[in-house]
C-alpha cells in the first residue's frame, strides 16, 4: 500500500502515536493507520458538531447584541457567535478567526442550521450546511439533515441522520468523502442527556483514493460523564461499540471497549490487534491556503 506509507512518511499529515499491550509490527500501523484515522475522525467530528448546534438550541445563551448571541460561559470560544433568524428559521454559527473551544478544539468558518417550525416533535427536522468551516485545520463540507422519528418516555429521542458529499479537506489539500445514514438514540436521566447511541452505514473515499464501507455492528455509544471526563482536543470519543471497514478486499474492525471512559481503541486486521490511544492522534498543524 505504498500510497499509504508516502502519506505517513511525510509527516504533513497525521503522525500517530500508539499505546499498544501488544508485540506487534510497526507495518500495521503505518499501512492502514489512513483507513481507520479517518474513520475515527468521521464519527468523533460527527458527535462534535450535534453537540454544538445542539447547544446552538438550547444551552442559555449570552446576548451580545440582539439577534446575535454568544454560548453560555464561552464554551466554543469567545469568537463564536450566533445569529437567530427566527422568521427565516435559520440559525448562523460564526466562529470569527481561529476560536479555541473550552475542550481545545479549534474552529473557524460558519455552520448554516435551518429547521423546521415545529421543534422536538416527531417530524423536526434540522439541515446543516457550511460555510467555509473548519475543525482543528481539517475544513468539512457537505448536508446533514436530522430528523426525530421516534420519542419514547417523552424524552428519550430516536433520530435519523444522513449526510450527503461529505468531504474531509485535510491541510495538505487531500481529502476523504462520505456519505452515510445513521440511526440515533438519545437517553436522558434526571432530565440531563445521558448517553447516545449510534447504528448505520457510511461509503466513501479515503484520502489516498481507495473506496471503502463502513457499517456499525455493535452500537457505538456515547457517555456524557465520559465526555466531561475526557476533555479531549480531537472530539468526543466512544466507550463502546464496533465498526467494521472493508477496503481492497481486506477487513478492519475497530472496537471502542465495553463502556470504561477511556480513549482506547482496539484495531484489528487479519486477526493482528493494535491498542491505540485515541488521545494521540496528533495532527501536523499546518496553515489553511
């Protein structure tokens, strides 16, 4: 897989530091660390964004100046702003220049929310757009649509989402697509979110151009507690769950644990294991063009 390695030799990239409890050969990593770097980015970048337009509708919110308002205690930064135009249904979150997240995420750019006028009902729905947004020097674009399909208990919300031309544009000008559809649970407990829960698929792209398919065969769960915990620059990270990836004819399957808040992740390829930090994920910064 030689574009691999020219990837991960460059270093201009992603340079991965891994915590293994194996004796294993540094070619796995360096082969096939583009296949499931990318992957795990996909989804933690994901849970990253639901949060922020989440907390766009309901945290208290700081008012600058009236229709603009900041997040309560500057949670994604000083610089993040957002205009509400109720009229239109439309939300504008401005991150003005490079704006440090309370977590140590950097973004810039704007996310385009419009909604639909009913809200927390079955048949709500959100649409996500960007506008020249970036998340820690990677620039995300494509449609997400998220739409409830299902409220038990009148809390706990079942929550359809897709994603249509998402693309991954990394600092070196490379890029990943994908396009997915993905089944949400989230659960509350003492009206606090509790935990979510993800099912589906994804197909795309990797940046070295090879196809791949990505399916969930175990629910990837999300913890909030271990989210408070982790605090981690590269997003929020899973405690549980199982993804499988097929590329070039061979298998990856990478297991999030059994629910423990760590950033552990077990990756496996033709029955060799890999125990990676997901903490160490590291990547270059390099500056936008």
């Amino acid at each position: 897989m030689n574009i691999h390695k020219a990837f991960i030799s460059s270093i201009l990239i992603i340079s991965l530091t891994f915590s293994c409890d194996k004796n294993i050969d540094n070619e796995f990593s360096k082969n096939d660390s583009i296949s499931y770097l990318e992957s795990i980015l996909g989804i933690t970048f994901d849970e990253d964004i639901e949060e922020l337009v989440n907390d766009a509708f309901y945290s208290d919110l700081t008012t600058s100046k009236v229709p603009k308002k900041r997040f309560k205690k500057d949670k994604y930064g000083r610089c993040a702003s957002i205009y509400d135009d109720e009229q239109n249904n439309t939300k504008i979150i401005t991150f003005d220049g490079d704006c440090e997240g309370k977590k140590g995420q950097k973004r810039s750019g704007s996310i385009i929310v419009t909604y639909s006028g009913k809200k927390d009902g079955v048949g709500s729905f959100r649409q996500i757009d960007f506008d020249n947004f970036y998340l820690n020097d990677i620039k995300i674009e494509g449609v997400r649509r998220h739409e409830i399909i299902n409220i038990e208990n009148e809390v706990d919300k079942t929550i359809q989402i897709s994603l249509e031309n998402g693309k991954m544009i990394y600092p070196d000008g490379s890029l990943s697509t994908r396009s997915k559809n993905f089944t949400k649970v989230i659960k509350y407990k003492n009206d606090k979110q509790f935990s979510t829960s993800v099912t589906g698929n994804a197909s795309g792209l990797d940046s070295g151009g090879s196809s791949f398919d990505m399916k969930i065969i175990s629910p990837i769960i999300f913890l909030n507690k271990c989210s408070d915990q982790q605090k981690n620059k590269k997003g929020i990270i899973p405690v549980a769950g199982i993804k499988n990836i097929t590329k070039n004819d061979f298998e990856i399957i990478i297991d999030f644990g059994d629910g423990e808040c760590d950033s552990l992740a077990d990756i496996t390829k033709e029955g060799i294991t890999e125990t990676v930090d997901l903490r160490k994920v590291h990547l270059k910064k390099i500056s936008k063009n």
